[in-house]
C-alpha cells in the first residue's frame, strides 16, 4: 500500500516513462518522456519547488561538460577526424581480421575516454559499418565487430567519471572528486575491460575472418582552405604532401582534446568546476574550425543534442520524487547491515543490486537511485567510496546484460536498424550472458583488492 496519491501517480509515472524510454514508439525522443513525467511527479506533490532547485543544481555542471565534449566531437568530425582514423585502423590491421578487432576495440575505449559513451557510440558505429562495408565482409562477421565494440565503448565509461552524465551527477552527490573517482577506479575497470574483451575475442572467434579482403580503404580530401582537408573513406589516397599534412593536422587535434581531457583531471583537483575546462575546449575548437575551415558555428546549435538537459532533469525528478516516497530507505534498510564493514560486501552487493536495477528500468534512474541510497547508508568513508564505485560497475557494465540496459545500447540497435545491418536479441544475448556476469564480478574483486591495496599510500 502506498501513503498517498502522490505516492501512487509518482510510482505510475515512473514506470510509464521507463516504457516509453525503451519502447520509444515512433522513435519517440526520450527526453519527451521523461519530462511529461517529471511534470506529473511535480503536479502530484511527489517534490517540491525547493526540490526542483537542488536538482538543477546538482545536474547542471555535470549536463554542460556532456554537451561540451559532444561539441568537440562534432567538430573533430567536421574536420574529418573520425573517417582519417578509420582509414588508418584498416591500414593498421596490415590484412588481419583478429588485429582489427583488436584495434575496433581499443580506438571504441578511447572514444569513450575522450567524448562519452554515448557520443562514441555515435561516433565509433557509422564509421565501423562504412569500414566494415568497404571490407565486403558477410553480415555474421561484421556482427562480431560491431557488437564487441558496441559493448566495450559503453563499458568504458566505467574507468573514468567524466565519461557519463551519470557518472558525474552522482560524483557530486557523494562528494566525491573527478581525481579521486580515477585513482580508485581507472586500474580495476581497465583490468575489467581488458577481460571482458578476452571473453569477447573467445565468444566470436568463430566469426571473426582470420584475413581481411585485399581492398582499399583510403580516404580522400576535400573541403577547407589549401592544405586542410577534409577526410572521406572514399576515393584514392592523397598525395604524399597533402597526406603527411592531414596526419599532422589530425595529429595536433588530438592531442589538444588530450590536453582538455587532462585539464578536467586538473580542474577537480584544484577544486575549479571542470564544466569550465569543457566549455573552454569546445569552444577554442569551435573557433578554430570557423577560421581554418571556414565552418560557420551555426550547425553545432542546431545538431548539438539540447534534449541531453530536458532527460536529465526528468529523470532525476521521477527519481528523487521515487526517494521522497521512501523507496531508498527500502533498500537502506535491506543493504545497510549487508554492506557495512566488509569492503568486499559493499562492492559484491552494490554492484549486483545495480546491475538488477539496470537491467529492469535503465542504468541512468538506476545510478541515480542506488546513490541516493548509499548517501542514507551512513557508511564509513571508504566503504561509502567503494560502494559508489561498485553502483558504478554495475551501471556501467552490469547494465549491458541486456539491450535495455543502456541508452547507448538501445542507440546502437537503431542504427544498425538504419544502415540495415541484421542483428536480432539473441545474438546479442548469446554473447552478453556469457560475458558480461563473469566480467562483473571479476571487476567488482578487483576494485576491493586495488583500493584495500593503494589505502596505505593514499590515506583514503
């Protein structure tokens, strides 16, 4: 039985937009969703306008670095960025199928790394399927490629917080630093991802062509002013000079977002709001694509996904609204004696309970729900870090069990959708349940046993 109406319509209202986020009816945004249904859980009482601001708040620095960093990204496309690395990882696998896999996966983790989950999703994905269509291989070896590096780009939002918008709006609500969640997070999630692309290499071996067809995929330059330009997988290669001055270029692009990336990591640990750092970034790029380029900024306010902010908010309205009915003291009660004391505890439950959660209603009301909790726990600190951390994992890789686990996963089958490319439930299934389990727990021991280990050295 519920207190009050308000406690039934918040709960309804939940539930509803979770349907519709993994439904999406008619391609159905989900941002229209969850904010109907935030404006019912406000209408109903279920939070209050003090409520609404402390939300704000708390998401708005954490919206604006995600915003930012798919801006660089779509400038780094603009100036062809993505198709010149996709050129260059065929050229790089040198004809073999099992070290293009190896480096699909490895250049979908930096992806992830330096944009965010979803933006390498979108990103990594078109470019892999034109790579892959240029390389004329079969429909059941282009899956092995596609799924592994679908699977490892939203898994590595795990090692590194700013690479979700999740991540970071539950890092203020433990008080936790960008630099600190890296510390405690980087060498466990990465170890996880490396197994987790061991089981994945076994699962498909099978699939994987052992050779690559002999074909081209270089890329053509075409677009900005004399001796920039910009890259397409289409047409010969360049010229020699024209070549060696894109390398440079891309070369150079690079390493400023690398130096942006590092700027985040300084940025929270001195205490400066890394939203700043973002901002910065994107914008220097933005200039200097206006003035090399001659790329007018205008695209980026209409192709920039402004709707990111709108789901947000909802969301952690429906979800706030789902703690002020009592649901996190619910599952305080059940965790708290579990977890409290026992490091490995923490991280086994947490990450399991997460991973349950994920898997029913979306990793994002999930995070967010299970960090509430945590935040009610009354734990010691370190076991409060660790226990974030596990909600993490789970999130983060527990959620990819199955498709609607993750935004990302549901983005990814509907542009396979749209480049018809035939991948159905079960041959995601038929990989993920032999996956993604064992890498959850093998990630979950390894975070208890890397932060027992580097406590002494760090004073956590």
């Amino acid at each position: 039985m519920f207190d009050s109406v308000s406690d039934t319509l918040t709960l309804i209202s939940f539930l509803m937009t979770v349907l519709l986020i993994m439904w999406r009816p008619r391609g159905l945004n989900e941002a229209i969703p969850a904010t109907l249904g935030a404006l019912v859980v406000w209408l109903a009482g279920g939070v209050s306008g003090g409520d609404l601001i402390d939300i704000a708040e708390t998401i708005s620095g954490a919206a604006i670095t995600i915003i930012a960093t798919i801006v660089i990204a779509m400038v780094l496309e603009s100036a062809g960025f993505f198709h010149w690395a996709a050129a260059g990882l065929a050229a790089r696998a040198r004809g073999s199928g099992y070290r293009l896999f190896l480096y699909v996966n490895l250049v979908c983790f930096l992806m992830t790394l330096f944009f965010n989950n979803d933006g390498s999703i979108l990103i990594t994905t078109p470019i892999l399927i034109i790579l892959l269509n240029r390389l004329k291989l079969r429909n059941h070896q282009k899956i092995p490629y596609l799924l592994s590096g679908a699977l490892i780009a939203t898994a590595s939002s795990a090692p590194i917080g700013v690479s979700n918008i999740v991540n970071l709006i539950a890092l203020k609500i433990v008080g936790m630093t960008l630099y600190m969640h890296t510390m405690m997070m980087f060498v466990p999630a990465t170890l996880g991802l490396l197994f987790m692309l061991g089981l994945l290499f076994l699962c498909m071996k099978r699939d994987l062509p052992r050779e690559l067809p002999k074909v081209s995929v270089g890329y053509r330059l075409a677009g900005g002013p004399p001796g920039i330009g910009i890259a397409h997988p289409l047409g010969p290669v360049p010229p020699a000079d024209n070549l060696k001055r894109q390398t440079r270029l891309m070369r150079n692009l690079f390493l400023f977002v690398f130096a942006v990336r590092l700027g985040l990591f300084g940025a929270s640990y001195a205490g400066i709001p890394i939203e700043w750092v973002a901002v910065a970034g994107s914008v220097i790029l933005l200039s200097w694509r206006w003035a090399y380029l001659k790329i007018a900024p205008n695209d980026i306010i209409r192709k920039t996904p402004w709707h990111i902010l709108a789901f947000a908010f909802g969301m952690y309205v429906l979800v706030y609204g789902l703690h002020n009915m009592g649901m996190t003291d619910r599952l305080v009660d059940l965790f708290r004696p579990l977890v409290s004391g026992n490091l490995l505890n923490a991280s086994l439950l947490m990450g399991g309970l997460l991973t349950a959660m994920s898997t029913l209603f979306n990793n994002h009301p999930a995070l967010m729900i299970g960090t509430l909790t945590l935040n009610q726990m009354g734990l010691d600190p370190l076991s409060l870090k660790i226990a974030y951390l596990a909600n993490v994992i789970g999130s983060d890789i527990g959620s990819l069990l199955l498709p609607i686990g993750t935004l990302a996963s549901l983005l990814w089958f509907h542009l396979l959708r749209k480049h018809k490319i035939k991948v159905e439930w079960r041959d995601y299934l038929k990989v993920t349940v032999m996956v993604i389990p064992p890498t959850l727990v093998f990630t979950l021991i390894s975070l208890y046993y890397w932060v027992r280990w580097i406590v002494p050295y760090t004073g956590l």
